[in-house]
C-alpha cells in the first residue's frame, strides 16, 4: 500500500498514518470498520484544508469503510434566506460533492452514531468530531483515538488507523476519579459536570461516580460533549453504567486511585462552573442556540414542550440544531411542525463554529443563550459572540411569550 | 550566551530555528487561534492577542476541537503558521496537522520544555534527530 502499487491517493494517506503511528511508537496499523470525517466544510478544513480534501478526489481517492461527516458550514436549501453568502454555498457543495465522490455518507452531523452508524463494542474506528469520539468509546465501547479531519480521511482511504493510544487496552483505564453529589436533573446539568471535568481531567480518563444507573443516551450525549473544549479527553467510565466499567476496579485496571485524583462536584462546583460560562444575562440574547451536539429525537420532544403554547418574540431568534435525518423523523411525528410554528427554527446540517468567522456579526447576534457548555466556547471564540448558558426553561419566558 | 541541548522523539519531521513562544497552558488550533492573522484569540489564554507566527511554539500538548489540524494546515497554508512547535506530549489532533503542514515538532524530552525554555529564547527544533538546541 505504501509503494503505489494500490495508487496514488492510497501511498499518500499510509504515508500520513505511517508518519502519526511512528510519532506514537505505534507497531501496526488495525483495520478500521467505519470513519467520521470533521471539517467537511471550507470554514473549518479552511482554503488549504478543502484544496487538500479536494486533491484527493480529484485523483481518485475512494473510501474502503463507511465514511460520515460533521457538520457543514450552512443548510443547503435555507442559505439565501439566512444570509449566507452564494460564494460560500458553492464552495461547500463543491467541497461536499468531493467526499460524495469518494464514497462518504454526507450526513452532516455530530451524532453520527444516532443516525445509523454507531459502532459495536471493541471495534476499531477512526472518529474526529470529540463529542462523537467520547460517545463512541464510553458509550458504544468502540475504539478510537481523536481523529484530526486529515487524519480520518486517510484512514477512511486506506482501511485502517495506526495502533496506538485508546486502540490499546491499557490507555482505556480510568486514571482519576470524579466523585458527582449533585442531584443532575437534565441534560444541561449533565453539560455542566462535563464542563468541570474536562477543566480538571485535561488528557487523562475519568471515573465517573455518583451517577444514577438510569442516566439515558442524551445525557451520557451532553456530559461527553464539553469534555474535550476545556481538556482533550477521549475516554470516560461511569461506574455501573458504560460497558468497560461493571465495577470501579475494572474501569481503573485493579489501580487505586489516588487521592490527590479524588475529585468532588458538589453544589458549589456546580453553581461556579455555571457562573463562569455566563458573561450575560439572558434578557440580552438577540440569538438562542439550543441542540449542540445536535438534538436528538427525544430531546426535540423535550423543546417542544417547552416551547408549546408559545411564540418566539420578534426581537429574538432561536436555533435548534440537528441532523437532517432526526428532522425528517421529527416531520413524521408532528413534532418540527409543533417546534416551527412558534418561530423557532430547526437548522440541519450545519453548526456555528462552522460558519464564517464574521457571519454572526454580519447577522447582528453578538449575544447569544445557549443551554451548552460546548457552544458557549465556540460562539464566543469564532463568533466574538457573548454568552448566556442555562437550560431553556430559565430562560423560556425571557425569550417567548404565551400564545 | 549560553547553549543548551534537549534530547526527545521526532513527531513530524524537519529542521527550523526561531524565536520561542511559550505557553504554559494547552492550545486548541480550531477557534483558540484565527489562522487568518495567526494570534491566539482564547479569551482569557496567557496568549490571548499574541501572534504565533513565525515562532518556536512550546507548549503542554494540544486540546479542544478535532478540527485543530486543519486549522493549523490553515496557519501554514497562510503563512501564519509557527516555524516548530514543541509539545510535552503530542496528542493526534496537532500531531496530525504538523506532519501534514511540514511543521518540525518534537515531544517527550528529557527536560520539561516549559521549565527550561522561556519566551524569546533562540531555539533551534531537529526534529529529525528528535534534539532541541537552546540559545539564552
């Protein structure tokens, strides 16, 4: 594969994944059974990124592995009507017809694993997108190491991914402990303990104790997602609920934690963390981004309740991010009818950070609500938006009004 | 003047000597640094308006954001791009992008590079020989 003899576009992407696995000590190379591609857009793959993804088509690069992408930089059929520039449509579907071409899912999403394509325990996969990695390894006990976008599409090309970092058994282990006392009763509160443990877990893998068995597939979504704004976290264990931690001996590798790893979230944790991702106060929004990562079916259910019996006031706009595919359910069942008709907007396919660098500007939202820690982050450093984080129901009458 | 050599492991391959910049906390490449102009924009990052262009950039390892590689392909492409970069222990997401942009870096050396070098100091990265010579 590496001399050519399997073609150009495959010796350049093993050349890549030799040069990542030699800077690990990486022995071999392991056979991968599916990639998520970040960066599908010309906003974050940038001019040089998109030329790069574009070379490769151009000279025949195909996916051997079912390929996903993230989020793109617009919503291929709303663009005009939210302001985004024609330039930029063609360069995305330009871009996007590019990975078509090599055979990728176009998908445009972050929660590729709630669409179709969640990988099985123990599999190897090449996943960027670091909300999707710390599902995919927690939640699905698949593995995989955080995958910069050029580095899984190489790996998509080729098959396979350097053995090194969480495709090995003994980096899976939890290194610290985070010790939860507080009573988590939704999805945001969920986002704020991993908010915490990313600032406090850096690269390392947490043990997570103090979570009820019962905490569902949303929240276990919104608790991975700040993880790796705040650290590069790619692994998690809750014990008694993900499947490589049946016991706290088993999620550390029989290792005692020590002390000093030992850390407690408690309601004085929880209220600063809070407080330090709120720079405003929600009556200041002029835009509100809900669904990061992207809402799911059951969450979608949650903001329509919330928002029923409700119209969004003229002087603000609101945002529910998601996957096309949970939309088109959400269609079936009533439920975008009933989040539309208060004003509020499902957008699919794309996510802010993705968008221009001046987009927000341009659009006058220089302040946002958002119920994410993970958005706060990315709308205030490539939107130069401020921020108001808390879960749309402390904020519901700020932003709406009864009907 | 005084010179200083630390010995550690080649990530992406190359030669380059600068000026150092260094950050004693992790850099996220995807919205930590707008690539266009080079400066670090994190609010509240002990580099926050400081340009990396150019630069001998040393610090702890990369964090946030799986689009960070192409965000430093991007620096590079641009010419914003810091000269080498040194990190105490390289994780993927910078790794990948250095050896894609032909930025020299280098990790796990037998000094921690963010005790033993400061900002402004003439640092040579031989990443192919996985050595870092330190002018003060």
């Amino acid at each position: 594969m590496l001399d050519g003899k399997y073609g150009e576009t495959m010796q350049n992407s093993m050349e890549l994944l030799v040069a990542l696995g030699d800077s690990y000590d990486a022995e071999r190379m392991v056979s991968i059974g599916s990639a998520h591609l970040v960066s599908p857009n010309p906003i974050s793959a940038g001019k040089g990124g998109t030329a790069f993804i574009k070379e490769i088509a151009t000279k025949g690069g195909k996916f051997v592995v079912p390929t996903t992408t993230n989020p793109a930089c617009l919503e291929p059929w709303s663009w005009r009507e939210m302001g985004f520039s024609e330039e930029l449509y063609l360069e995305q579907v330009a871009l996007s017809q590019a990975i078509a071409e090599m055979g990728g899912f176009l998908c445009n999403t972050c929660i590729p694993y709630l669409i179709g394509h969640a990988p099985r325990m123990r599999e190897h996969i090449a996943w960027g997108e670091s909300s999707a990695v710390l599902y995919a390894n927690a939640v699905c006990g698949a593995r995989t190491n955080r995958e910069g976008g050029p580095a899984a599409l190489a790996a998509a090309i080729a098959g396979r991914t350097p053995l090194y970092g969480y495709h090995l058994d003994e980096n899976r282990f939890g290194e610290l402990e985070i010790v939860n006392r507080v009573d988590l009763k939704c999805d945001s509160d969920y986002a704020t303990l991993g908010y915490f443990i990313g600032k406090i877990a850096q690269n390392r893998v947490p043990i997570i104790t103090g979570i009820p068995t019962t905490i569902s597939q949303d929240e276990m979504k919104c608790l991975g997602a700040p993880f790796a704004v705040t650290g590069s976290i790619s692994h998690y264990h809750i014990v008694g609920v993900t499947p490589e931690a049946p016991t706290e001996g088993v999620a550390s590798g029989k290792k005692r934690i020590r002390s000093f790893d030992i850390h407690e979230f408690g309601l004085k944790e929880f209220k600063e963390t809070e407080e330090s991702l709120c720079v405003i106060g929600p009556e200041e929004a002029e835009l509100v981004v809900l669904g990061c990562p992207h809402a799911s079916i059951t969450q979608l259910k949650k903001y329509a309740a919330t928002l029923s019996e409700r119209k969004v006031k003229p002087t603000v706009e609101i945002w529910i991010l998601t996957s096309d595919v949970i939309k088109n359910y959400a269609k079936s069942l009533g439920i975008a009818d009933s989040i539309e008709s208060t004003g509020a907007r499902l957008v699919t396919n794309t996510c802010p950070p993705a968008m221009p660098r001046d987009f927000f500007k341009k659009k006058g939202y220089r302040r946002v609500a958002t119920d994410s820690p993970k958005m706060v982050y990315y709308v205030s450093t490539t939107k130069d938006a401020l921020c108001y984080y808390g879960k749309l129901e402390n904020f519901i009458d700020i932003v709406t009004r009864k009907r | 003047m005084t010179e200083m050599i630390l010995k550690g492991h080649k990530v992406a391959k190359g030669k380059a000597k600068g000026e150092a910049l260094v950050s004693q906390s992790p850099i996220s490449f995807m919205g930590g640094v707008n690539p266009e102009v080079g400066i670090v924009v994190e609010k509240g990052h002990e580099l926050e308006g400081v340009s990396i262009c150019d630069k001998i950039l040393i610090f702890p390892t990369g964090k946030g954001s799986t689009a960070g590689s192409y965000q430093l392909y991007e620096l590079a492409y641009l010419k914003k791009g810091p000269k080498a970069i040194i990190n105490i222990r390289a994780d993927s997401i910078v790794a990948i992008g250095a050896i894609m942009s032909n930025i020299p870096m280098v990790d796990r050396l037998d000094q921690n590079p963010l005790k033993v070098i400061e900002t402004g100091d003439i640092v040579e990265v031989d990443a192919d020989q996985g050595i870092v010579r330190i002018e003060k």
